[in-house]
C-alpha cells in the first residue's frame, strides 16, 4: 500500500514520536487485513493529524469515520491510487489503558521500540504480553498461541517488574508469572480471567465508558448504504467488488443485508410453503401479485421488518461503531417492482410507508439504457426492464440521498464511480473534524 509507505516515511521526517504495537510484519507494504494500532504522544497529536491528512490528501483519500476517545480514538481512511485503499487506525495516546487503566506506560514503551523497516516498533516481549493481556480482558480467554509466545517472549522477572512497577499491580504480575510452557489449557486460561479481574475490575467501568458513547447518536461512526436497479443493473458485482476495500476501512465491520434488515423472518419461511432463496432469482415475476388485502397485510408486516429491524439490529451498531450495512435492494424496491414482492398497491400507501421507514446515508441507483440491462438479465420483458429504469431515474432525481451510477460502462469505471460517490458522501460527515 503505497499510503503506509509515504505515511511513516513522513512520521520520520517530522520527528513523531510514535510505535507501532502489533502486526508489523508485513509493514509498511500491507497490514494483512489487520487495523493498525500505533501510539504517540499527546502533545504530538497535532503535529500527528497534520502528517495524516497530508498524506491521505496526496494519496486521493479521505478521513470517512471517527471515534472520538480520550485514550484511543479510532479513524478510518480510504482512497485510490491506481487501486483502492482502506485503513483503520487505532491512535493509543500517551500509554495503552484499559478500562480506565494503564496497561503499560509510554516510557516502557519507549524502552522497548525497536526498528523494523526503518520502522518504529514494539519488540517482542512488550507486545506478547500486550496481546495477552487484551486478549485476557477483552475476550476472557486467550489463544494458545499467543499464551506460548508471552511465555517464550515476556515470561521474565525483569521485564514483567518493569511493566508493573509503575503500575502498582502486584495481583497481575504474580498470576502472569505463574504461566509456564506447557500450562495452556481451559483451567490455566480460567485461572488468569480471574485473577487479572482483581486489578482490572469492570463492574462500574462499563457505565462509565458507556457515557461517553452517546455523543456518537450525534455523528454516527457507521453508514448504511442501499444498492437498488433493476435484475442485470451490477447491484451483486458492484458489491463483491466494493466490498473488500471497505472492509479494509472499517477493519471487517461490513455486514450485508438482502432488502430488508431481517428482524422478522420472511412470510413464506413462517407459513412453510417453501425455503429460503440461496441462489440467484431467476424468475422474478413469477408468482402471480396478491390481491389488496393481503398485500397491504405483506406490506405492513415487512414495514414493521424496516422500522423496528434498523432500530433494533442496525441502528445500534452503526452509532456506536465504525461500519457499514450493505442493503443489496431496500423499500424502494416496492416503488420499482412490487410485483417481485407480490404486492399490489397504490403508490401513495407506498409513499406513506417511506414517511416511517429509516433512510440509508447513501442511495446508488444504478441503470443505463435498458437494452443493456436486458441482454445481461433477460428473465424480465424488455419493455419491463424499460418501464423500471424510468421510475428509478424519477425516484432518483426525487430523492435527495439518491444518486446515479451508470453502469452501461466496464465494470471497472462503474466500480469507480460508485467508490467516489460513497467516499464523497462519507468524507462530508466528517471534514469538520478534528483530534486535539
């Protein structure tokens, strides 16, 4: 990744002080897949944003999400150059604190920075017993591999005193120093939870972590973005090729949703008539539309799917977190194809139902002319596909979160216009911010 290279490149050239804490093996050509955690010092955080947004701007990106923090704030980035990029970072500041408390110090941190690619590193023995103890606190079990490198790395009197001298954590250094080589097992792992709770209680800590958090409600971390067009308009290849590079943004927090959140199971599932689609549908229009009763009873159930599911499954995460919800097609899809979903009513009860309903950040129609659209997908009649990209051009030149992809052209330019379109969205909700 070109951006990581120029970005500790400039980290050396303006003197930041700072380490990287974990997975830099592969640095500064990759993360392999992993956020990147680093840490600097607090009266450098200027200085630091000032070196970041350099070198996003110079290598076509954008800062698309921020969680505000005290100890460590999160941000996310993504661009393009030559091909697309996507990175979370994790910026410790001052020290590495765990509900409320230190972990370790900077200055043992700054004893034990090495280099590694002209890179400045946390060595082995710190960043074992980091992984371990995060491992421990934040999961309450921890893998036998990073057991047996805490024990072959940190696993010695001296280190361990350095760390927890200043810490004034005598429970934690005594229970980590009865681990051993050959002692990882479930009755070993139980044993360090407990006895790591005695200096790391959480009891109170969650409510007061928690509290902070609301101002997020205020500017969501996380997005919700709609595909919506036609059979044959890109939404499926659009979205398996975005998909790997905002997972790189947002460090795997991407979760797909077909049409609707999915609080309530599918009609067809609850009366046993048949099973859930798996693969592609290659007859939409297949079943005959219900007559206006039933449908309207379709319809209110899965409006209740819309309000409650987004409120209860999606809402929640994408205020509190750094993600994205994918929706491959959304209500708006009751506007362009109600006989797919087997309804048949009158547009304004469609239009009442957008008025309750949660509005994805970002709305892509996609379309072009329909003849194309047609020699890709030809399930539906010509004048079918025809009928449908013109109610989606005047719902999408209605609709103020709306915006056009012409996927007439490569799959390559469509990629790329419908990775600016949602760069620029994002980007807007965040240009005003800043870390200090």
């Amino acid at each position: 990744m070109i951006f990581l290279k120029q970005f500790f490149l400039n980290l050396n050239l303006y003197n930041i002080s700072y380490c990287v804490l974990r997975n830099y093996s592969n640095l500064p050509y990759s993360t392999a897949g992993s956020d990147l955690d680093i840490l600097i010092k607090k009266e450098q955080l200027p200085e630091f944003w000032e070196v970041l947004s350099e070198t996003v701007t110079v290598n076509k990106g954008s800062v698309v999400s921020i969680i505000k923090s005290k100890n460590c704030p999160k941000i996310c980035l993504i661009g393009k150059v030559n091909k697309p990029w996507g990175l979370m970072i994790d910026l410790y500041i001052d020290a590495i604190i765990y509900r409320g408390q230190t972990i370790i110090t900077e200055d043992v941190i700054q004893t034990n920075t090495i280099s590694y690619n002209n890179i400045h590193v946390l060595d082995k023995p710190a960043d074992s017993y980091v992984t371990l103890l995060k491992e421990l606190l934040n999961n309450k079990t921890c893998s036998e591999k990073h057991y047996k490198a805490f024990v072959e790395h940190s696993l010695n009197d001296e280190f361990l005193d350095s760390v927890f001298k200043p810490l004034c954590k005598s429970n934690t250094a005594e229970a980590l120093k009865k681990c051993n080589p050959g002692g990882y097992n479930e009755a070993e792992v139980k044993r360090l939870v407990k006895e790591l709770s005695a200096d790391f209680p959480n009891k109170w800590y969650n409510l007061l972590y928690k509290a902070p958090k609301l101002n997020r409600f205020f500017r969501r971390p996380g997005y919700s973005i709609a595909f919506i067009g036609s059979d044959g308009s890109g939404k499926s290849t659009l979205i398996d090729m975005l998909t790997p590079v905002l997972n790189e943004t947002f460090h795997k927090a991407v979760y797909y949703k077909h049409l609707r959140p999915g609080w309530l199971s599918p009609l067809a599932r609850l009366s046993g008539k048949k099973a859930a689609q798996s693969g592609p549908v290659t007859d939409p229009h297949a079943s005959l539309p219900s007559g206006y009763l039933v449908s309207l009873i379709r319809w209110s159930y899965y409006l209740m799917d819309y309000v409650f599911g987004y409120y209860l499954k999606v809402f929640p995460k994408q205020s509190t977190k750094a993600c994205v919800f994918i929706f491959d097609r959304y209500y708006y899809d009751y506007y362009i194809d109600q006989r797919r979903s087997r309804i048949n009513l009158p547009a304004w009860v469609i239009r009442l139902g957008q008025i309750f309903i949660p509005e994805p950040d970002i709305i892509l129609c996609l379309g072009t002319e329909p003849e194309i659209i047609h020699s890709r997908k030809p399930e539906l009649p010509l004048p079918e596909v025809e009928r449908q990209v013109i109610v989606l051009r005047k719902f999408c030149k209605n609709h103020r979160r709306a915006i056009w992809i012409d996927t007439g052209k490569s799959i390559e330019e469509s990629a790329d216009d419908t990775l600016k379109a949602i760069i620029g969205v994002m980007a807007r909700r965040f240009e005003s911010v800043m870390l200090r």
